[in-house]
C-alpha cells in the first residue's frame, strides 16, 4: 500500500494505493492519525486505487473518524471500488461514514 497526501481546492486529501490489510494498516494509521492531531478539516481519503481492505484496515478509519469527531471535523471517503465499498456496507459502516463516488464529489459537498 502506499500513501500520497496531496491538495485540491484547499482541501487535504490522503490517495491510498494497493491492499490495506494487516501489514500496511500501521503506516496508514500513522499518516491518518498525524492529519487527525494536527485538526486537518476536512480530511478526504481517496480509495480509487485500493484493491483491497480488511479489518486491519476498517478498524483504521474508524479510530480515525472518532478522533474527528472529538474536534468537530469530517473525515469523506470516495472513489471506493465496488469490492471495497461492499465491505463497508456489509458492515453496516456506510451509514457511519460519509462515502462519495469521488473525489470530486467529496471536495463540492
């Protein structure tokens, strides 16, 4: 997996890459977490590159959207393949998180 932060329109955005699962869920928790402390709002995850999540992964974005929800920010994710985005909605998470079908779309909303 690998992580680019980049910025569109003022807004920081997280592009994921690759498989998050239990080797690559460290390091995304690091750079999540680090963008979460420094109260960056709001922040934007973009999955259009990820092939693949596990719990690892979910348990990540959720600890991530806790400590957004503490200061008041919004945590949007987008551009989830349809694999990815059936996890989140087996999983009942759709309806914690605010999913878009893309990045430009979670920038404009």
């Amino acid at each position: 997996m690998t992580v680019t932060l980049k910025e569109m329109n003022g807004k920081k955005i997280m592009a994921l890459a690759g498989e998050i699962d239990m080797s690559a869920s460290p390091l995304l928790r690091k750079e999540l977490m680090a963008l979460v402390k420094k109260k960056t709002d709001p922040l934007l995850i973009d999955f259009e590159n990820v092939s693949y999540i596990d719990s690892s992964g979910i348990a990540t974005f959720v600890e991530g959207l806790k400590g957004m929800m503490a200061f008041g920010g919004k945590l949007k994710l987008a551009g989830m393949p349809s694999g990815v985005k059936e996890i989140f909605s087996f999983s009942k998470l759709d309806r914690v998180f605010e999913i878009y079908g893309s990045i430009d779309d979670a920038i404009n909303s």
